[in-house]
C-alpha cells in the first residue's frame, strides 16, 4: 500500500524530469536594443517593435489569455491605458497563444491595443522568456520598456499583474526627465 504513492511521485518527478527542457535565453539587459520580431495581433495585423520607433513602447509578455493573472495584468494596461498614452506610450502584450485566443481575450475585455500571437516561441525566446513546465511552454510574466530609439529602457521580472503598469508610468516620468 505505501509502495503506490511512492511509485506515483517517482512516476511524476521522471515525467518532468523527462519533459523537454526548453531553456529560454539570456534576457536583453537596459541599453541593449529591443530584440526584433514580426508577429500577428488579435485583428490579423503585422506588428513589430520598429513600428513604435520614436515612441515609448511597453511589451509585456504574459502567460496565457483568460487566466487569473493575465486576465489583471490586461485589464490594469487598459484602465491605464489612457495615462499611458498621454505619457507617449504605446501598449502591446504578447503570449504564445493564437490570433484566434486572443481576438476574444480582447473582445472580453475591451483591450485597447494589440495583443501579440507569438506561436512558433521566437519573440519569447529572443527576449529569454520562454519557459516550460511539464512539457508546456509559455511566456514568463515579463515587461520590457523600450525608449523611441527602439532600445531597452527597464526589464521587470516577476512582475505583480495589478502593479506592473503603474511601475511602468513611475519609470516612463522619471526616465523621459532624465533624457536629454
């Protein structure tokens, strides 16, 4: 009797030890240009962080649509959205869901700008965000601040969903006055 959970956890810990170790890469470091990429949004639109140059981009990455956390984070973004723009910044989210996912993530929640369908994993694995867990890969929570020169500004890692976008306009006023 005492043998079967034993056998159960020894049958878990080889299935994620055995589960593809999908190792993200290095995250892009402040003042390191934003690494490039071309992805579709949630209406069937080419995006790519050279269409933001000259302007303050924050691209955020996120887990998956319709769950608890992201579900926070996408709509803290939108409530803020407005402070943002006025601020001279442009809000773009990324995911390695679909177009499909996210056209009704944004239907849902009244998302205000693109939200990134990266399904072949480069962007993630570019901006050294791509993580996995038993097999599945997602994008770590992670938001990158990048200035109107397309370079990184601030990389936040771990990010609190609910607080992450007022970090990002705390940051944007104290940089924007810092730059000459």
């Amino acid at each position: 009797m005492r043998r079967l959970p034993l056998l159960f956890v020894l049958a878990l810990l080889c299935g994620l030890l055995a589960a593809p170790a999908f190792a993200a890469g290095a995250l892009p470091k402040a003042g390191t240009a934003a690494p490039a990429f071309r992805l579709q949004d949630q209406n069937g639109h080419w995006r790519s962080p050279a269409d933001y140059r000259g302007h303050w981009l924050v691209l955020y990455f996120y887990p998956k649509d319709f769950t608890p956390g992201c579900t926070t984070e996408v709509c803290t973004f939108r409530d803020d959205i407005a402070k943002l723009r006025q601020a001279g910044a442009s809000v773009v989210g990324v995911s390695l869901d679909d177009t499909k996912s996210h056209a009704e993530f944004a239907a849902r929640y009244h998302v205000p700008f693109p939200l990134l369908a990266d399904t072949d994993r480069k962007a993630a694995t570019e901006y050294g965000v791509l993580g996995s867990m038993v097999g599945m890969h997602y994008a770590k929570r992670t938001t990158f601040l990048v200035d109107p020169a397309g370079n990184i500004a601030k990389v936040y890692v771990d990010v609190d969903p609910k607080a992450n976008s007022g970090q990002v306009l705390a940051d944007l006023a104290v940089l924007k006055k810092a730059a000459p």
